[in-house]
C-alpha cells in the first residue's frame, strides 16, 4: 500500500478527513479535547502557536490537495477546522478554564462554519486554493471565539 502524498496527510489530519460522516464536525470533536490540553499545559499562548502552525501548514497542505484534486474546498481537508477551532478555543483560554465555555466554542465554531454567515460566507467565495480552503474556517473560528470568550469572562458559562 502506498502512503498518500504529505500534503494529502496534512490536509487530512492523518485521515481524520475521510470519516464517511461530517468529517469536519469529526475534526472539530477531536481538536477541542487536543486545545483543553494544549491550554492546561501552556495556556493562551499555547492554543494560539498550535492554532498558527495548523494554519500555516494548512495553507500549504490544502493548496497542494486542491492542485492534485481539482476540487475547490474538498470535503477531506479538514485541517481547516483543527485551525479555526483552536482560534475559538483560544479565546476561552483566560481565566480558570472551563468545560462549557470549550463545549460553547465547539458548538458555535460548528454552527458558523456551517452556517457561513458574512463575512464566513465572503471568505469563502473571494479566496481560492489553499488560503479559500482555510480563511473561512479561521474568521468562523474568530466570530465563535470572541462570543464565547465574552460568554465566558462574563461568567455566563
């Protein structure tokens, strides 16, 4: 059996992108335990690094994938959402750390990135290749992170 490109296993998350069912929604599932992690032994800064790497490789990666594909956004590529879901989570990351405000970045990065609403949706349609793939993932990530993070510090979590 011969190994898929690095790209494809980047883009993939190590094939995380090829669940039969919501992949993205699977990504999102798995990164949100991965960033309660990431904030318990670093904090911010820590969430915010691992956030910035998945993006820069994801540009990389999903660029590369959508060249060999062919296809603009392919479903597969979910490092998109490993991304935009730590950027959410990072903004939970302050103060004593909790389970529902994590729980609260997971659920809304979810529904803006479904939902696309502008400037998600703006995102989406302006760029191409890689940066297209990641961008509406990392402006989701933002919007559901600044509501969360308020939802937290406000003790409303």
């Amino acid at each position: 059996m011969k190994l898929p490109p690095p790209a494809t296993i980047a883009a993939t998350v190590f094939g995380i992108g090829y669940f039969q069912v919501a992949p993205g929604t699977v990504m999102s599932a798995v990164a949100t335990p991965l960033a309660v992690l990431l904030a318990l032994h670093g904090g911010f800064l820590t969430v915010v690094i691992g956030a910035m790497i998945a993006l820069a490789l994801g540009i990389f990666a999903c660029n590369e994938h959508v060249r060999r594909t062919g296809r603009d956004d392919p479903s597969e590529c979910v490092i998109d959402e490993l991304a935009g879901q730590w950027i959410a989570c990072a903004f939970v990351c302050f103060g004593r750390l909790s389970i529902p405000a994590f729980l609260a970045a997971f659920l809304l990065f979810r529904l803006f990135d479904i939902w696309k609403p502008w400037p998600v949706s703006w995102a989406e349609r302006r760029f191409a290749g890689g940066l297209g793939v990641m961008l509406d993932d990392v402006l989701a990530g933002l919007i559901a992170g600044v509501l969360a993070g308020a939802a937290h510090y406000f003790r409303l979590l």
